[in-house]
C-alpha cells in the first residue's frame, strides 16, 4: 500500500517577508537609478532634458496606476499569480531601459516598470502580513521599509561604480534593476498562495456571510464607517507626509547647494549618513511595533518629523540647521511616516480589501505629489515659505494620522479570526464547490499542488 505523501510545510515568514519585501527595495531603487541613468543617456544616446522630464514623470504616473490596478488584481485573482506577473514586468522593462536606442523604447521600458513595480507594492505587503502571526505582523511589514532604505543605497553604489561610464554606466544601472527582479522572481516561485486569501476568495464565491466574504470592493469601504475611517485617515495622512519626503528628494540637494552652500558630494554624504540614521531608526521600529508602545513613539516621530521642516525657518539655511533637519527628519520618519502607514493598511482592512485599499492610498499619494512637484521649483525661490508650508502640510497629515489610529481597536485579522462561515450557507451557494483544506487562522499558506 503506497503511503500518502508528507504535505509540505509552508515557507517561513521571515523568508515570504524577505522575498516579497524586494518590492520596495525595487521601487526605490528604480526611481533613484533613473535619475542618474538618464542622466548618462543624454550625452550618450541623445535624449533632450524635455524627454528625461516625460520619462520621470511616465514613471511616477505608472507606478501610481500600477499600485491602483495591482491593489485590485491582487485582492480579485490571488497574492501569487499578481507577484509573478509583475515582477516579470520589471523584468521585461529593466531589459529595454538596458537595450533602449533612444525615448521610444525608453519610455516604454519606463512605464512596464513604473506598473510592475507600484502594482507590486500594495499585493506583496498583503502576502507578507498575512504570513505573519499577530504577534510579528507589524515587524514583518516594517521589514520592507529596510529593504527601501537598502534599494537607496543599492542605486548611489551603481550610481558611484558607473557614473562615469556614460551609455554604459546607465546600461548597469538598468541592468541591476533587471538582475534584482530575476533573482526575486526564482525566488517568488517558492512561495504558494496565501492561506488567508484562498480561504476568502472560497467564501466569496461560495456566499457565506462573513466579513471578508461581505467587503470585497472600495464600495464597501464607504458604507461601512468601521472601514471608511481608517481609509480616509491614511489618504490623508500617507498624502500629505509623501509631499514632504517628495519635495526633500527632489529639491533636498538643490537647497543643500544653492542656498546652504555645500558641495554636491558634501550634500550626498549627508544624504548617505542620514540613510543609514533612517535605517537604525526603522530597526528600533521593528521591535516596538507590535507592542503598546507604537502609538507613543508615534507621536514623538510626528513631533520630530513635522518640526524638522521649521529648524532652518527659524534658525536660518546655515550647515549646523540643515544637518539638524536631515537628522530629525530621518528619525521622525521611522516612526511617522511610510513603515507605519503599511501597518495600518494592512491591519485595518479584511483579506479581499487589503491590497486594493493600499494600492488606492499609494496612487493618490503619488499622483498628489507629482503634482505638487510641478509648482515647487517657485516656491523654492523662498525657500523659508517653501519649508514653512512643508511644515504646515505634514503636520496636517500627522494629525489625520493620529485622529485615525489613536483609539482604534479594529483588527480586520482578529475579527476574521473570530468568524466560522456557515457551512449551510456555503453549501446552498455552491452545491458543487469542493471546500479548501481547513485552516487554522494562524496558518499563512494553503499547500499547493505539484
């Protein structure tokens, strides 16, 4: 008598986290290796600095569309089958930016990674959280955002290795995007489908009355005020910080330059020495987000991120207030601002909402701030209003934030947990549907077949 085959263990959390967690490592590092890469590819293969503003921007509009569209398919289709396809999107868009012999297969390189890349996010930090256990879910999550502090660094190292190497040196940039997103797309292959969304996706299709089974579209956010409010206080709170964090990216080095008087590569190692500062402060995120003291550390990071803004307002655009506001605002941010909007995204929302929800927060936000983007060149002619208004925005933000979450005690996991579908309801929904494997709520993975 043949034995029956051992059913495979699922993979670990912290591996579902590594691996998918690589999708925020990948936006970083694209919208940071475009920037120099084109660059190099305007005194080599000719494009016009026109051309460079309508790919950056293709990019950032792509990423935004890819995280509305990739949020939906994700919660509509599966976690596994929407982190396959978009990665080999990225793929597919790193190989043309390398080939590329001029804009036209430029630009179509750009948007297959801006969407591969934005769709990614919302489904993959789904995939992550509900491999977790209430007691390392925010941890897990938090992880991604080293992993973006780690794309940052990956994309100045190349940028450093290759930026003297004209067409080339843009070639390797591009190139790194593609072999990361290969590298993680093998290693994707090993991970199944979540547990979690299976069990949802059957009750769904089989009619039972539970929660995740009910809110299966941003409709039902907005008839469900459980649902709606922590959807509006992201909006507005991840909206309104990203304009701050956008601006001090695009606009950092031109103040550190031409109003602080440093040099470009004095203003790049600061820039450096605060990611590694952002980083030991994510780190020191991941160990008290999952206890009591996550809403306090909250309210200091707010404290420190929006007052950072005001230092070089009141004590002037001198050396000692500029490193100050790098500082604070690399601390505040760890814990205010990206890292815990993923939390929240993911805790506040059943299994069929959770990466459409966070897809929508994304592309609002990303939109908002292209075009913010577009208006600040003129308000940096007075850099004091510019950092001042900054300042008034993000707190504004901060405070949605707080409003939100302070006193919230929704957990879409535990309250799924909590439910049984009605066996009777399923079966007279969907006579001929053969029921999933019966998952404890602490199982991440449902086995699949080989």
């Amino acid at each position: 008598m043949r034995s029956a085959r051992p059913e495979k263990s699922p993979p670990s959390p912290w591996w579902v986290a590594i691996v998918c967690g690589m999708a925020s490592y990948l936006d970083a590092a694209a919208i940071v290796s475009s920037g120099t890469a084109l660059v190099l590819y305007q005194h080599s293969i000719g494009i016009t600095e026109s051309q460079i503003g309508m790919l950056s921007a293709a990019l950032t509009l792509s990423i935004a569309a890819g995280a509305l569209s990739g949020g939906r398919l994700g919660d509509r289709y599966g976690r596994r089958a929407v982190f396959l396809a978009t990665m080999g999107m990225i793929l597919a868009g790193a190989i043309l930016l390398v080939l590329a012999p001029g804009f036209s297969l430029l630009l179509v390189g750009m948007v297959l990674v801006g969407l591969g890349s934005g769709a990614d996010l919302p489904v993959s930090l789904a995939s992550i959280s509900e491999a977790a256990s209430d007691h390392n879910r925010g941890r897990l999550v938090g992880f991604s955002q080293i992993l973006w502090f780690a794309g940052i660094i990956g994309a100045n190292v190349f940028g450093i290795i290759a930026g003297g190497r004209g067409q080339l040196g843009g070639q390797i940039m591009f190139a790194h995007i593609g072999l990361v997103a290969l590298v993680v797309l093998i290693a994707r292959l090993s991970i199944p489908e979540s547990a979690t969304w299976a069990q949802a996706d059957h009750e769904r299709t089989a009619g039972a009355a539970t929660l995740r089974a009910r809110s299966t579209g941003l409709r039902d956010v907005l008839r469900r005020r459980a649902l709606l409010v922590p959807f509006l206080a992201l909006i507005g709170f991840y909206t309104l910080t990203n304009i701050g964090a956008n601006t001090g990216g695009q606009f950092g080095t031109y103040i550190g330059v031409n109003v602080v008087g440093l040099s470009v590569s004095a203003q790049s190692l600061l820039g450096i020495v605060m990611l590694g500062v952002g980083m030991l402060g994510a780190l020191v995120f991941m160990r008290i987000v999952d206890t009591r003291w996550r809403m306090t550390c909250y309210l200091i990071g707010a404290v420190l991120l929006a007052g950072s803004y005001l230092i070089p307002v009141v004590l002037g655009f001198g050396l000692a207030p500029w490193i100050a506001l790098s500082f604070f605002n690399a601390i505040g941010g760890a814990f205010a601002f990206e890292a815990i909007m993923k939390v929240w995204s993911q805790e506040s929302f059943p299994t069929l909402l959770r990466s459409s929800v966070q897809g929508a927060v994304i592309a609002v936000a990303r939109v908002v701030a292209a075009g913010v983007a577009l208006v600040t060149p003129a308000l940096m002619h007075t850099p004091g209003l510019a950092y001042g208004l900054i300042a008034l925005v993000v707190a504004i933000g901060l405070v949605c934030g707080w409003a939100g979450f302070r006193r919230s005690r929704f957990d879409a996991f535990a309250e799924e947990a909590r439910e049984v579908p009605d066996s009777g309801s399923v079966a007279e929904h969907a006579p001929d549907a053969a029921p999933p494997a019966q998952l404890s709520p602490t199982t991440p993975y449902a086995p699949t077949e080989r």
